[in-house]
C-alpha cells in the first residue's frame, strides 16, 4: 500500500517537482523506470493537472522523458553524458568556489567547515553512507554561498542528472582517501580566501576522483554507453 504524503496546496507544482526530483536523485525512481501518474497522485493527495505540469518541467531538466502513448520514464544516463557533464560541473564548482573567497560571508565559510568536520568524522568511522550525505551538503552549500542564483539554478539541474555516480556509496578506499584529501585542501583554500587556489582545487577534484568513480560505474556496467 502506497503511504500517503500531503503536500500543502500553496506552491504545489514547485512542491511536485522538488519532491519527485528528490525521488529520483536518490534511487526511489530508477533510470529507465516507467512513472506511475495514478501512483503519485495517490501518493501527494493530488490530481493529475499539477502532476503533470511538475512532469513537464522535470522533462524539461532532462530527468523525465515523456514519451507519446507509452507514458513517461525516467531518463537514463550514458557513458557519453558522464564525459560530457563532468568537466561542465567542474567548471561551475570553480567559479562558485572563487565567488565564494571574493564576495562570501565569512558565516558561509564557517559553515562550510562544519560541514568538512562531519566529513571527517564520518571518514574516521568508516561510514560512507553518511559521508556521501555530508558530501552533497557541502557542495550544495558551496554553490549556495556564491551567492549567483543563475549559478546555483544550473548546478541543480546538472547536478541531478549525475547523482547517482557522484554520490554513490561504494568508492575504492584508495579514492575515498583522495577524495578526503581534496576536501582538506579545499576548506583551507576557502579559509585563506585563495580564490585562484580554490577554483583549481574544485575543478581537478570533480574532473579527477568524482569523474574516476563515475567512469568506474561505466566500466562494470551499471551504467549503459549511448551507443552500445
């Protein structure tokens, strides 16, 4: 039986789109899997009008197909588009970084080393899950902290097409460590405001470790070339 989660009629279509986008990004919605509208309209008390429109804007960011007769499904990822997205992620990571060191709060800076002490401590304890969790927080946080809504409105929509090789649980121990070590020189970068330093250390660490990993995913297979 499908729980029930009542959504607030103010803001509803932005509440669909955030919600079923969330449900994508984290797995609940498989690449390739057909969407039940009748499931999630049970699902968020609505009718199928909002449904729809979120469905259309979702299509719209590239996470949604809609597909004449044979309903929607959620779009799949190639190998293509991981060697395409990453050096464009990398690129806006560097200029939020920089925007950061030269026009940021130091309130957002210190929020951000909360954040890399949670990692951290995650990181000491082996647990990886939670690790990822304080990951996508930190660089959510970063984008944020530029203070550039364009920037951070085109983080989001990229950001979501690759989440599931940039966030997965299930790195080598010896990317893990690396990838730890980049965020130690990161958070020290953005602590000493070297916005030139800062930008560099974004951009190699997503086109470098994050990249590897999801280029892992590729070669066992978990993700499909565009062209097999």
């Amino acid at each position: 039986m499908i729980k029930r989660t009542a959504l607030p009629r103010t803001s509803l279509h932005d509440l669909l789109v955030t919600e079923i986008r969330e449900m994508i990004e984290q797995g609940d919605l498989k690449p390739g899997e057909k969407i039940s509208e009748p499931d999630l309209c049970q699902r968020f008390d609505v009718s199928r009008t909002p449904l729809r429109e979120a469905l259309k804007v979702l299509a719209f960011e590239g996470l949604v197909q809609l597909r004449p007769r044979r309903g929607v499904v959620v779009s799949s990822v190639a190998a293509e588009d991981v060697s395409e997205l990453f050096p464009i992620m990398g690129a806006i990571e560097a200029l939020a970084g920089k925007l950061v060191c030269q026009q940021g709060s130091e309130e957002s800076v210190i929020e951000l080393r909360s954040i890399h002490n949670e990692m951290e401590k995650f990181y000491a304890d082996g647990d990886e899950e939670a690790y990822q969790r304080w990951n996508r927080t930190f660089h959510e946080t970063l984008v944020r902290a530029s203070g550039n809504q364009t920037l951070e409105q085109i983080y989001g929509q990229l950001v979501a097409k690759i989440r599931f090789s940039r966030f997965v649980v299930g790195k080598t121990e010896e990317q893990w460590t690396r990838a730890m070590l980049d965020h130690r020189e990161m958070i020290q970068a953005l602590e000493r405001k070297a916005a030139d330093e800062v930008s560099q250390l974004l951009d190699s660490h997503v086109t470098g470790v994050a990249a590897e990993i999801a280029r892992s995913k590729v070669d066992s297979g978990e993700v499909k070339r565009r062209n097999p």
